[in-house]
C-alpha cells in the first residue's frame, strides 16, 4: 500500500470513530469549532500585518511632520 493511502485510511478511521463516539451532531461541531479556530488564525496574521504597516506610515508621516517643524524653526 501506499503511504498516501495509509494516511486516507487513518482519517477516515479517526472520524468513523468520533462519529461513533461522539454522534454526527458531536463531530460536526468540533469541525466547526476547528473551521473557527483557523479563520481566527487568519484575522489575527491579518491584524498584525496591519498593524504594522499602519505603524511604519505613521512614523513616516510624523518623521516628515518633525522635519518641516524644524525647518519652521530654523526660519
């Protein structure tokens, strides 16, 4: 057998057995609450990507706000 065919075997297996387990309404929860748990992993890796790039125009704009502030100054 192939080793691809081994790991398709052994899900089904894993979910045959939460199904007799848990019911279908139990394991159809849990994979919702998995479904939930990555788009939550996702908004967060999203966020912090924003975060930063707001952060890095901000310093922009306020090191260029500081520069015409001192040439204010200097005149």
């Amino acid at each position: 057998m192939e080793v691809n065919l081994i790991g398709l075997y052994l899900v089904l297996f894993i979910i045959a057995g939460m199904i007799a387990y848990a019911g279908i309404e139990g394991t159809m929860d849990v994979f919702v609450y998995l479904n939930l748990q990555l788009r939550l992993v996702y908004i967060n890796f999203r966020k912090e990507i924003m975060k930063f790039k707001l952060k890095r125009g901000l310093d922009k704009m306020r090191n260029n706000y500081l520069k015409e502030l001192e040439k204010l100054n200097d005149k």
